[in-house]
C-alpha cells in the first residue's frame, strides 16, 4: 500500500487510520489508489521474485501529464530566478 511508502515506520492500524486522508489526497490529483487484501499483494509480490508475473507500469499517460506539469514549474522557476537577476 501507499501509506507504507509515504510513512515506513507506521503500525499496521495507523495505515488504517491515514488510508482515508491518502486517499482523499490521490482523488484531488488524479492518482489512482489501488487498495488490495495482503494476501493478494504478498502472492503479486511472489510471482514477481519468481518471475511468473512481471510488475505493472505506471500509465504512460499519467507519466507523461506529470513530466510535463514538472518541466512547467522548472521553466516557471527559471523566469523567476531571471527577473530576480
């Protein structure tokens, strides 16, 4: 799960307990939120270490909406930091 990326060293009920605030989060910017049981996840997990499965790639148009949002900031900072000069 995303919570125990975001905060690795959180008990099992404070994962819980933030999922909903996660949640809510990815909603407002458009990232999806996959929950699954941790029986689901732990057999995805070992058909990747055995090589029966291969990991699902992050949509190529998220990727690329997101790369595009991030070369707008870095030019708006860019102008910034000549007008300041």
């Amino acid at each position: 799960q995303i919570e125990h990326h975001l905060w690795p060293n959180l008990s099992m009920l404070s994962y819980q307990k933030s999922a909903p605030m996660v949640r809510e989060i990815c909603q407002k910017h458009g990232v999806p939120y996959i929950q699954e049981n941790v029986f689901a996840r732990t057999k995805k997990t070992v058909d990747i270490m055995v090589g029966t499965s291969s990991m699902k790639w992050f949509p190529e148009s998220y990727e690329r909406s997101y790369l595009e949002a991030d070369a707008l900031v870095e030019v708006e900072k860019n102008q910034q930091v000549t007008k300041c000069n």
